[in-house]
C-alpha cells in the first residue's frame, strides 16, 4: 500500500514537470525508468545502511541518502536507457521518495536497518529503549 501511494505521488509530481500540449489530456503513464527506479528506492535503506553510521548526525544521513539517490537515480536512467533531463530527475524523485518512505515505515520498524548499521559500525551496537509518550528510541551504546 505504502508503494503504491508513493507510486501515486510520483507520478503526480512529474506531471507537473512534464510540457502539456494544449489539445491533449494528461496521461498518467509510469515508464520502466521509474519502476526500476521504485524497485531501487526500496532496496536503497540497506545498502546505505552499510555505509552509515549508527552515530552519524541527522544532516550527514540525510546528505548521504540524497548522494546516494542522484547516484542510483543516473545508474537507473542510464539502464533503462532514458538518460534524459526529466528522466534523471524523476529517476531520482522516486528513490528518493521510495527510499525515505521504507525506511521510516518498514526497515527502522523492523530493526533491520539499524541493525545493518550496527554490524557494519566500529564497536557499536544498538538497542531499543522506551522513549517519551510511549514511542520508542534507538541508543548507540559503545563496547
């Protein structure tokens, strides 16, 4: 469902970019690039898990999922042979977008990325602990 929606958000994010002629409707047509490119966005949380550290500042995250996205987002264009403008920034759009979403809603919910993160980080492990109002936080505790 999660994919689905963003699928939906994507798609009506290009056809904002996307030149209208004034004789014809909009066409809400997904091409290969950006199926690929949702399959990557949802693979792309473990694989940056890798790199990341579990102590790692919000800002330096986030700037790694964006290089990581534009890096993923060109390799899919260029794959699927739609190495264009539009076709790059939607290409990004998507992995961005699919990557942000799974991780929040499944990977970090499920403790498999933190857990990447954990076993690929220097003498770092990471546990659970309840936080405030009942939600809960990840602690990196040093050995």
């Amino acid at each position: 469902m999660i994919l689905l929606t963003v699928e939906v958000y994507a798609v009506h994010l290009l056809a904002l970019f996307a030149p209208a002629a004034a004789d014809s409707q909009p066409v809400d047509v997904v091409t290969d690039a950006q199926m690929w490119a949702l399959i990557v966005g949802f693979a792309s949380p473990l694989l940056i898990a890798v790199v990341q550290q579990p102590t790692w500042s919000g800002r330096r995250r986030t700037l790694v999922t964006i290089v990581w996205s534009i890096v993923a987002g060109g390799g899919t264009a260029f794959f699927t042979d739609e190495f264009t403008g539009r076709s790059l920034l939607s290409c990004f759009l998507v992995i961005c977008v699919a990557a942000i979403a799974t991780y929040q809603s499944i990977w970090r919910p499920l403790k498999i990325a933190p857990a990447i993160e954990a076993a690929t980080s220097r003498r770092a492990f990471v546990k659970t602990v309840a936080g405030e109002g009942g939600t809960e936080k990840v602690v990196v505790e040093r050995t």
